[in-house]
C-alpha cells in the first residue's frame, strides 16, 4: 500500500497548489489529482520518483510506509 497521505501531507506543508507541483515536477496536475485521491492506485514508479525529488520526501517513505516506523 503506497502511503499517498506523504505527497499530500508535504504538498499542504509547503502550501503548494496541485497546479505549481505540476509545473515543477513535470507530472500532470490530474495525474497529482488522481493519486491524491486514491483514484489511481499504481501510478507509474517514474511519476512518484518525480513527486518524492520535488518535495523533498524519501520514495521509501511512499513505497514502504512501515519503513519510517523503523528508523
């Protein structure tokens, strides 16, 4: 189960709109919409690859979510 909430959770933090995610992870705004909620539950490995380098987050922390537990 990726652990999606980290994308939005980050997102929301740095008070980023969807649309200026977009623009600078050069994933697509409805792409970003559809993985927020749960709409697209295998988004391609190179998109989150992309949105974890924007935001600044671990891919561990959205692929393994139990991995954060363990440190």
């Amino acid at each position: 189960m990726l652990e999606i909430n980290s994308i939005r959770e980050k997102r929301l933090k740095n008070e980023w709109s969807q649309c200026y995610l977009a623009k600078i992870s050069g994933v697509p705004q409805s792409t970003i919409s559809q993985i927020e909620s749960g709409l697209r539950p295998y988004p391609r490995f190179e998109s989150m690859k992309k949105l974890a380098e924007a935001l600044e987050i671990q891919l561990e922390d959205i692929f393994l979510p139990s991995h954060k537990d363990m440190n």
